[in-house]
C-alpha cells in the first residue's frame, strides 16, 4: 500500500506492532491521570469496550479505578500482554468482531481510531452503544521542544515522509464525521509535558509502526542520526492529550427497561425527596372527572391527592415497589404496564399520566386511551421540571455532563410532538401552567435529584463522587428552584 492510503488500509504498518509488544508496554506514555479519571466519570460505572486495546494502557488505568473493561485487539502479540495484567480480551478487529448481543457505555479508541475504516466503524458503535453511551477518541499529541519538532523531522525525512510520532498521521478532528453519524461531539485538550532521557525517547519512537516497518539498516541508521541530535541532555516535549468524545442520543425512555425499572430499589427514597405537585394544579385536575385512571402512579403523589379531593382513583403502577408505598395512603392500585393491562370493560371519564408519559409507547397507549374513555373525557398529563431545569445553570450542566447525558431538559415537557399526537388521534389540547419558585437546601435539592432514572442506574461509587463534585461547584448554600408544573389536557374529541 502506498503511504497516502489511509492507515487502516496500510497493512503492513498495522499488523506491525506484535513484534514489538513488550517494548511498546515498556516505553509507550501512560495517558495523564486527569484524562482517565474524565474518561471514567463519562462511563458512569458502565461497561467499557476498549478497541485496539494493545497491551492493555488504557485498559489498565480504566480497570484501575473499578471500571468493568473488555479489551478488543487484534494482534496475538499484542493481546497477551493485555491478558497478563488481567483484563479480558477479545482478539479480532472492530469492523468484523461480533458483539454477540453485547452493548456498552462507554467505547474507547485510545490511539487507535485510525486504525479503522471510519465509515464503518461510526455505525458500528452507535448500534453498540447504550442510549446516552460515549464513543471516545484519545491520542497523545506530542510537540517536542528540546530538539524542536522541527529538527526531528528533517531527521525523519531522510527515511520517510511519515514517521514523526506526534500522534495520528491522519486527521484527529472528526467533529463533523462523528455529528453526522448522529453523535453530539465534544472536545478537549489538556496538556501535557515530559522529559525523555536519550534512551527512554528513542526506544518510545520504535514502538511507532513506521519505524517498525523500516529495514533493520535503516533502524540502525536512523537511531543514530536521532541520538546524534538529542545529544546526552534528552528530550523536553510540550505537547496535549487530545480527546473528542461522541454522545450517542437517547433513545426513548420506554425503550430502555433499565431506566424503567430502576426506581423500585429507591422508592422510599422517591416518596420522601420527590416535590409533590402543586396544590392548584391538583384542584385543577380533580375538576375534569370523577373516575381516574392514574397510569404509573409512582409512590401515589397524584393519586392520593385526587382521593384527597373526592375522586374515585384506580392506579396502574409496574413495580411493586412503589405500588406497596402507594397502597399505603389507600390508593387502589393494579400492578402492570398500561400497555399489558386489562381494563376489563371499565370506563374512565379522567386519565392521569403523573411524570409517566415518556414511560408508555404512545403507539399503543392512545389507541388504549381512546377505548376506555367516552367522548369529552380528558387525559391530563402532569409535569413538574423544578429540579431538572436547574440543570440549565452552567455550573451544574458541566458536572453532571461528564457522567450523564443531559441533552435537552426540555424533553419531558409538554412538547409539540406530543400535542400533535393527540390532536392527530382525536383530542383538543391545552396547556395549563402553574409558575412556583422555592429555595431548598443543597442536601434538599441534590436528593430530589437522585431520584431520577438516569442517576438510579449509576453505581454507588459513581453516585456518590457525583455528588461531592456538585457540592463542590455549587457550595452548601440555598438552592432557588423554579418552574412551571404543567397539565397538558386533552379532551377527547
């Protein structure tokens, strides 16, 4: 293959490494503490996936700090000295290993994505990804000072055009292959300076596959020429870490069971931290009927206020969990999905989805809707944002970012999506709002927040350090929490 085809296609240079395996663990840089704890955090205690793992660096750092790590790499060589340090490896490349089944949190390409035919491995870790999962992409970007980059490289040319180990011969700035492949990307630098003894720098540049593939007289010429030039005083290099991480989207939430069935084990948790909604709001819903169905009751917040009011309340609640807590205030309640439930002929002249909308598949919940409620019954469906729009404050967003993917809080509101499914399906819609401002402690604030789904499903250690971060950026002081609680109600038609 000629030098400018790309790497991947450069068969020689990438099957290159295995004879060099133990030098290249030996002399190749670790990657800086600060990036793999970053990488870590955005793995939210996931499963990591690292592809052209090597011997097994980055894997190890990850592995580290208590991250499950499943290395792919396709060199034998390669992958035993992966092994020897105990982490799982999987021989094969990206673009043709079968995932049997398997999805992830977190990929990792740490010096590797230009290894691989981009075109196909975009697509392929989307499909590998979990919903909200990170496709992350690491090289070291060296810059040596002392001699100067420019110096090696006049050494270099001598040899050939391409073998100055600065990181990626191709282009690293994958931005927009990477966007309209659907990820949402992000990048960073962080910087990065190191001394090499003449010795320690020469044997790192022979683990770089162009100088690998020379011939041995070559090697032997060109490792003088560069010992020539260091001299006895090493190398001094200035240069980043350069990583772009990709965001998968989130898919909708009633896709991914996961998230759906983690509040049973914090239901005590929910009940006690969850605001409850707004008087008003209540008054207003308990005035459009008098029979309720309650599809995902939770803890019972909205049903036992509508029994407060007079109403006759039945609940449909999925985990039993929470459904034993809503019992409790005296809601009646039958556990299942409202997609599997039987309503056994019943009517309904009020439907109530209480921050359980986005857990239903409105494919079938409004055919569903529509045989159980007569004409001018309503649907209301209740939101109450006060503690998701504070994610909107910049301090916070860039905390919470680095382990779960916010996207845009707007997304359980009342949307035109939604409306416009309803008014498609026979409903007149309206929106009415309920504007409330309070302050809560940090503790306050922080514990309605772990009740959510995407904070449930991390682990514990990752829990708690993000939470110690929020304090941090935040501070001990009061919380000023606003929004507008919102019933969007239809009538149907």
């Amino acid at each position: 293959m000629a030098d400018s085809d790309p790497l991947y296609a450069q068969r020689d240079r990438a099957d290159s490494f295995g004879a060099v395996a133990r030098a290249y663990d030996a002399h190749r840089p670790r990657y800086p503490d600060e990036v793999i704890d970053d990488i870590a955090a955005a793995a939210g205690g996931g499963l990591v996936l690292d592809v052209g793992a090597g011997t097994g660096i980055a894997s190890a750092q990850l592995a580290d700090r208590g991250l499950e790590v499943l290395a792919l790499e396709p060199d034998a060589a390669m992958a035993e000295v992966a092994a020897a340090k105990g982490i799982p490896v999987e021989q094969g490349t990206f673009e043709r290993w079968d995932a049997a089944g398997r999805t992830f949190d977190l990929i990792l390409f740490a010096q590797s994505w230009h290894w691989v035919d981009t075109a196909v491995a975009i697509p392929t870790a989307m499909s590998l990804l979990n919903p909200g999962g990170r496709l992350v992409l690491l090289w070291h970007m060296t810059n040596p000072e002392s001699p100067s980059a420019e110096e090696f490289d006049a050494v270099y040319r001598r040899y050939t055009p391409a073998t100055a180990p600065r990181g990626s011969s191709d282009d690293v700035s994958l931005a927009d292959a990477l966007t309209a492949g659907g990820f949402t990307v992000t990048e960073k630098t962080y910087p990065v300076r190191a001394d090499y003894t003449t010795d320690d720098w020469l044997d790192m540049v022979f683990t770089f596959s162009a100088q690998i593939v020379l011939p041995e007289g070559d090697k032997v010429s060109l490792r003088s020429d560069l010992a020539e030039l260091v001299g006895p005083d090493g190398v001094t290099v200035a240069g980043v870490a350069y990583v772009a991480t990709a965001t998968a989207p989130t898919r909708p939430v009633h896709t991914d069971r996961r998230l759906a069935l983690s509040f049973g084990a914090e239901a005590d948790n929910y009940e006690r931290h969850r605001p409850d909604f707004p008087a008003e709001m209540m008054d207003a819903v308990a005035e459009l009927g008098s029979r309720v169905l309650d599809v995902g009751t939770g803890t019972g917040k909205a049903a036992a206020a509508l029994v407060a009011r007079g109403c006759e309340v039945l609940g449909v609640e999925p985990d039993p969990q929470m459904a034993a807590i809503a019992r409790a205030k005296g809601v009646v309640i039958e556990e299942g999905t409202f997609e599997q439930w039987d309503p056994d002929g019943r009517q309904f002249d009020l439907v109530v989805f209480a921050r359980s909308w986005h857990w239903v598949d409105p494919e079938v919940a409004l055919p569903r809707l529509a045989a159980i409620m007569p004409v001018d019954g309503h649907v209301a469906l209740l939101a109450h944002e006060a503690s998701w729009r504070t994610f909107d404050d910049p301090r916070i967003r860039a905390v919470i970012e680095r382990v779960v993917p916010l996207g845009d809080t707007a997304a359980r509101r009342a949307t035109d999506e939604v409306v416009a499914r309803f008014t498609a399906a026979g409903f007149d819609v309206r929106t009415e709002e309920f504007p409330m401002t309070q302050s809560v402690s940090t503790e306050e604030w922080l514990d309605s927040v772990f009740t959510y789904s995407r904070f449930l499903v991390l682990d514990v250690a990752t829990r708690t350090d993000l939470r110690h971060e929020l304090i941090d950026a935040i501070g001990t002081s009061e919380i000023t929490v606003s929004g507008t609680p919102r019933a969007m109600i239809a009538r149907r038609r």
